[in-house]
C-alpha cells in the first residue's frame, strides 16, 4: 500500500510540474503579494519620519530606531528576496493556454495589472526614501540588488529564456486581448525601469 501510495505521489508531481511551471496571470497575483511583502520588511526596518520644523528650515529627515546598516541590510535583503522570485518566474515560459477574455474579465486583468505597478512603485519609493537619507555609494548591497532587479525587468540576458521581464507581461498580456492594439503595457513598464534608472543614478 505504502508502495503505491509512494508511485501514485510521483505520478502526481509528474503531472502537475509543466503546469506549476507556466507563467500564467496568477503569476502577477504572486508578486503583487510579494512585492507588498518586501515593501513592508523595508518599512519594519525603520520608518523614515519628516521633522516639519526642519523641513520648513532646509531639510530634516531622520530614521526612527534603526541605525544604517541595520537599514541597508534589510533594504537589501528585501531586494534579493523580490529578484530572486523574479528571476524563478522569469525562467517558465509563458502558458501556451492564456485564454483570449471577455471584456468583463478583462477588467478584473487591468486593475490586477495596475496594482502590480502601483505596489512596485510603492516598493521603489521606500528604497529611494531610504537612499535619500543614507546616500549609499556603488559598493553598497542595496545598489547592487537595485541594478539586479532593472535587468531582470528591462535585459534579455538576465535569464535562459533570452526575455526580459517586460516582454514576458507583454507576452502574457497579449494572449488576453484585454489591452487591445495599445502600448500600455509597454509604456507603462518602461516607465517603472525609468524609475528604477533615476534611482541607480543616486548611488554616486
């Protein structure tokens, strides 16, 4: 019986690894809930706080309970963590059974999609408030992982499937017809490694 049971699990694992494998839209219900996660590591690691009086005089910002290194390993740390479930997601290739959806569902893709964005750009801006405070230089961990996640978003040779990040949604999204004849994606996703660029330009 134990034997059976033992062939029956493999048999199983057989089945279910092409589909656990295949980028598919829950693929970006994933990471939105990932990137929410980090984002929240970076906030645990020291709330970064406006003095009113200061910023009224010139400046002020200050990091409460957290010193800077205890800062940039957690900043760094919650940067690894986002880019090494990229570049997992980045390796599958695309699901060859998207289905071409309904306008009522494509509604529900779009505000997925852009939720996506939202909390990456939520992600980036606590990094960069973080670096505005610190001012880490090129030999910092947090630099490095910054640099990471812009090629894996916008760079073919991050990966074995020669495609960036970007063109992987492009790909998935195409295959639903939500977005139509339109860029968006396009747009909007370049302007997020836009983003990401500025904020590599900080490190100096």
């Amino acid at each position: 019986m134990h034997y059976l049971s033992l062939q029956l699990l493999i048999a199983l694992s057989l089945i279910l690894q092409p589909i656990a494998g295949l980028v598919t839209l829950q693929t970006i219900r994933n990471l939105t809930a990932l990137t929410d996660e980090c984002k929240n590591m970076i906030v645990d690691s020291g709330g970064v706080v406006v003095d009113e009086l200061a910023r009224v005089l010139g400046g002020g910002q200050v990091v409460m309970n957290s010193g800077e290194d205890e800062v940039e390993d957690a900043v760094a740390a919650a940067l690894r963590m986002l880019c090494s479930d990229l570049l997992i997601e980045l390796e599958k290739p695309l699901s060859p059974s998207t289905p071409h959806l309904p306008e009522k569902q494509c509604q529900v893709v779009k505000k997925e999609y852009h939720e996506f964005l939202a909390s990456t750009v939520q992600f980036l801006h606590e990094v960069q408030e973080r670096q505005m405070l610190w001012h880490w230089g090129p030999s910092s961990p947090v630099f490095n992982a910054v640099v990471w996640m812009q090629g894996l978003w916008a760079s073919r040779r991050a990966n074995n499937q020669n495609r960036s990040f970007i063109e992987q949604q492009m790909g998935l999204y195409s295959a639903t017809g939500c977005f139509g004849k339109s860029q968006e994606v396009l747009r909007r996703d370049v302007e997020l490694v836009e983003y990401m660029n500025d904020l590599i330009d900080t490190f100096n």
